[in-house]
C-alpha cells in the first residue's frame, strides 16, 4: 500500500471518528443523570476526540477554538467537582 493510499485511510478513519464523538455525546447524556462524574469522564472523551479532530483535519480555526473552550470546561468541572 502506498503512503498516499495509506493516508487516504487514515483520514477517514479520523472523519468518522465524529461517529465516537457523538455517541458519547449521547451515552454521556445519559450517565450524567446517574453519575455527573462519570458523565463528564465520557464527555472529555467526546472532546478530545473533537480537538484531535481538529489538528489532524486542518479544521478552520473557530472549530478548533470551540473544541478547546469545550475541553476546558469538562476538565474545569470535573477539577471542580473532585475538590
């Protein structure tokens, strides 16, 4: 397989990553009314995923910011919520 074929592959599968993202959108949701804790540990995996996303596809700046801000926050309450 070539570096360009394998790249190709590579970038889909980073497409549908956002598949993940959303998913644990959905489940964290969920958890969050049993457990917030547990809620927020599956929403930071939401929004790393997002922020990885981001770097890897060149996405436009405001995403990148917007997934950031949204990473910052979910550490800040889990931070919040430990303490």
């Amino acid at each position: 397989m070539t570096n360009l074929k394998k790249n190709e592959k590579a970038i889909k599968i980073i497409v549908q990553m956002q598949y993940i993202t959303l998913f644990c959108l959905m489940v964290g949701q969920i958890v969050t009314k049993i457990s917030f804790l547990y809620g927020q540990y599956i929403f930071i995996v939401a929004n790393m995923i997002s922020v990885f996303r981001c770097f890897a596809l060149d996405r436009p700046k405001s995403d990148t910011v917007k997934d950031i801000a949204c990473l910052a926050i979910t550490v800040g309450l889990i931070i919040i919520t430990i303490i």
